[in-house]
C-alpha cells in the first residue's frame, strides 16, 4: 500500500477522533488495521472502510447534534 491509500484508509480514524466518543474510536481503530491488512483483498477492504465510514459519521453527527 502506498501513502494515498493508507490516508484513505485512515480517514474514518481520523474522523472518530474528531468526534471524541471513546465508543466509536475502538472500533474505528480495529477496522482501519484491518483494512490496510485486507488491503490485497480491495472488496473486503472496502467494506470494512465503508462500515467504519459509518460509525464515524455517526458518532460526529451525534456529537455536532449534542452541542
């Protein structure tokens, strides 16, 4: 993998941070490793990018929503 695709990978992370739920950070976190681990595979890859999407853009929403 190279840079570009290990920040794509890493974007959600990034994005659970910014929204500073503990809940959402872990697995955040865990599916970030394994998609640059599945990063031979690119639809599970993808998925796991897409479910981690997901919990970051809900956790921000939530956090935006609440202040």
């Amino acid at each position: 993998m190279d840079v570009l695709q290990i920040s794509i990978a890493a974007m959600p992370f990034l994005l659970s941070l910014a929204s500073r739920i503990g809940k959402a950070i872990a697995p955040c976190l865990l599916t970030s490793i394994c998609t640059v681990l599945l990063g031979a595979e690119p639809h599970r890859a993808v998925m796991a990018w897409c479910v981690r999407m997901l919990i970051a853009a809900v956790a921000l929403r939530e956090r935006l929503r609440t202040s």
